[in-house]
C-alpha cells in the first residue's frame, strides 16, 4: 500500500470533540471519521483493523463449533411485543414502514434467532448446536462518548447456543469462556482482561463479563488477589468474599467492557414456544446461551491500553500492516532502493506500507509513531552508506540495522512479535 495514494491524511491537532484516547489517536491516524455522536466511519486502516479482528473472533468462534449466519438488521414490532421488550427496553430505535407497520432496528438478535431455530429444531437429535453472526446494531444510547467505546451504531459478534438442559449449556458457557480468552490473547489484551461476575443472569446467579484494565473504563471491578476472578461493581456490595474461591482479598480497578456471556436458559425459548422431544418423547423447552464481543469497541480498547505519547502501538496481529517502509531523503539511489524493497516485501508476503510521499523525514517518522504499525524499516543515504536497512519495533526504542542482502533476516524481524 503507497502512502501517498491513500485518501485520508494524518492530522497534527486532536479533534477538538474528542477526549477519549482512541478517538482522538484513531481519529488523527486516519483509521476513522466522526459523522455523528457516536457514529463513525471506518477508513482504509481503520477497515483493515477490524477486519483483522472480526476474523480473530470468527475463527475462534468456528473452534468451538459455532456456524455463521447474517441475520436481518430490521424486524418486526411483533417479534418484540411477543417478549415483552418492545416496552421495556428503552433504547431501541423505532420505525414506522410501509401501511403503518411497527419495525426496530436490531439491538440485539434474541427476537430474531430464536424463532429462526424454532424452524429447525424438533428432538433432542437436533441438538446442541451453536450460531453466530457479526452484524451491525443500533442503540439509542443516551451517553454516546469514548469514541467507539459507547456509539449508536455497532458491530457485533453475538453467538448463540441451543441445549437439551443446564448440564450441556454449561458445558458449552466454560468453551466459551476460554474461546474469549484466546480472542483477547490474540489482539494483544493478555494479562489485561480480567473474567468478571455480574449480575443480570437469567438462569444462574451469575453472568460474566470480560474487562480489560484501563484508566479510559467506565466500569469499576473487584480483582481477586487469590484467584483473578473479578466482580462489578453492581454486585459488590452483595459479594464480599469472591465466588471463585472465597477470598476476601479484591483489588479496585477501572476496566473497559470487551465481551460477555449469559445464560438465557428459557427465557426466550418459552416466548416463542421454541421446544424439542426428549429420548421418552416428551416435550421440553430448548436451553439457551449468549455470548457478545463488539470487535469495534475492541478496537477502541486495544487503543485505549496500547498507546505512548506520540501514538497508537498496534499488537502485531491486529496492526492494518505489519511493516511500515520510510524512504528518507530526495536521492534517486534511495528512492531505487526503497521501490525495489516494497516490491520484494510485497512478493514475499508481507503487508506494508510504504511511505514514498515528498515529505519531510521529520514528518514521517511522526507520521508512523501516530500510525502505530509495528514495524518500522527506514531506507536513507545513511543506511545505504553501510549497505544496510534501519528496523525498529514500534513498541520499543532499541534500533537495529539489517544487512541490504539479508533479507530473511529482515523477514524475521518484521514476523516476530515485540518482547514483552
């Protein structure tokens, strides 16, 4: 990708109506564009990011079994009258179609899903399975800010899973439980993401939400010093020795929302009179789960705990690229040089970004601290004097040089995550 024809530039200034540091960084990178109060645009980078991410979440969603569907963003009043939410809850946006029928836009699919499976499922033989979609959601959220933090409109993964009984929809919860860990693992989140007990559980006492630790959050948990297990703070006054292992030992911190999981259990089953027949032949309601990750607000959380003061730092398998190629300097030898070495890169496999812009390289190397790719290789007459390129992990200070005819040495070094 050259530098020069991408459509979106960098800006020096933060957005002045942005406070939140993904906002103003994603913002000032050229990832994404503000068009209303919690609703963006996603630009050439910013797209590449969450498509990154989507695919992280889609492909550990598929371990566990799950099948991917697209459901409806639209549906109907009457879907929502049948479970008693069209009254109750009070964000959803509203709308009148043609000859005056009620319609939302999808908050969540629970009114749309299982009515769909109602269609499929009719003995304990068509059970358990799981489905997932990664749809676009829209909420009347009355406090949009933090950039995609909290918006009006979202992406979201939601699976849902289909059971005979508690003990199989258990079963399943703890898969899904470590499929979000993995997921958060693998967009640079380890050791930051916290599973918290919540309350809002509809068949156990419990739900769960993963939070990842940052000054930006706006939830408060309870850390558990013995075991890691946390607690919101909307059940902490009713939990004062941890559910996990009894210890009274919380550490306070504020947390970013990434995820969540719930038992439904019959909540929505029995609404829709989604039932199977059991081995004897008698009739019984299907046991639900659900499991959320908005790859869009994970996106603003990676940021939020992944930045310095001159930009964001991108873990390296959600980065939009994962080298960013500077050529520093008018000479035609470098220039030569650079071209020449984008080409090879890009024949061998790698993403970058080649920055061949007529800028300044003081510009440029602010441009690619901001841009935050987690390699950066610079070509210059400098570099060329000791027949070598300059390479540096975005995350680190230390600056390295690599022989000109080394390449599988460079290849490795653009591959390799940054030490810890």
């Amino acid at each position: 990708m050259l530098q020069s024809k991408l459509f979106t530039k960098t800006l020096r200034e933060p957005p002045k109506d942005e406070v939140s540091a993904n906002a103003s960084l994603l913002d000032r990178a050229g990832f994404i564009d503000k068009l209303a109060a919690g609703i963006y645009s996603f630009l050439p980078l910013g797209w590449r990011v969450l498509n990154k991410i989507q695919n992280i979440i889609r492909e550990e969603m598929n371990i566990i079994g799950g099948q991917e569907i697209l459901m409806p963003v639209l549906h109907p009043k009457e879907n929502w009258m049948r479970t008693g939410r069209w009254k109750t809850l009070d964000v959803l946006f509203k709308m009148k179609g043609a000859e005056d029928k009620d319609f939302v836009l999808g908050a969540t699919h629970e009114e749309v899903v299982t009515p769909l499976a109602k269609k499929f499922v009719f003995s304990y033989k068509d059970l358990p399975f799981a489905v997932f979609q990664i749809q676009d959601k829209f909420r009347n959220e009355p406090r949009a800010k933090s950039g995609l933090l909290r918006t009006r409109e979202f992406l979201m993964k939601d699976l849902y899973s289909f059971h005979p009984d508690e003990k199989d929809l258990d079963d399943y919860y703890e898969k899904a439980k470590d499929a979000y860990f993995k997921i958060f693992e693998r967009c640079g989140l380890k050791g930051k993401t916290y599973l918290t007990a919540a309350s809002g559980g509809t068949f156990s006492k419990y739900s769960h939400e993963f939070q990842t630790i940052s000054e930006a959050g706006e939830d408060k948990i309870f850390i558990c010093q013995n075991c890691d297990l946390a607690v919101n703070s909307e059940i902490k006054s009713e939990t004062p020795a941890c559910p996990g292992c009894d210890s009274s030992d919380f550490k306070e911190e504020q947390a970013i929302e990434v995820g969540n999981i719930f038992k439904l259990g019959t909540k929505f089953s029995v609404p829709f009179e989604l039932n199977y027949r059991d081995a004897s032949g008698g009739e019984k309601p299907v046991v639900m789960g659900c499991y959320g990750i908005g790859p869009a607000r994970l996106m603003g959380a990676i940021v939020e705990v992944s930045h310095d003061d001159k930009g964001i730092i991108w873990p390296q398998e959600v980065a939009p690229l994962n080298a960013h190629l500077l050529a520093l300097g008018e000479n035609e030898s470098v220039k030569k040089e650079a071209e020449a070495l984008y080409k090879k890169l890009i024949e061998a496999g790698a993403e970058v970004l080649y920055d061949d812009r007529d800028a300044s390289p003081g510009e440029k190397f602010a441009d690619a601290d901001l841009v935050g790719i987690p390699n950066r290789i610079i070509v210059s007459e400098k570099t060329l004097e000791k027949d070598s390129l300059e390479v540096k992990k975005r995350s680190e200070k230390q600056v390295q040089l690599v022989k000109l005819n080394d390449f599988k040495n460079l290849i490795e070094f653009i591959s390799s995550p940054a030490s810890d």
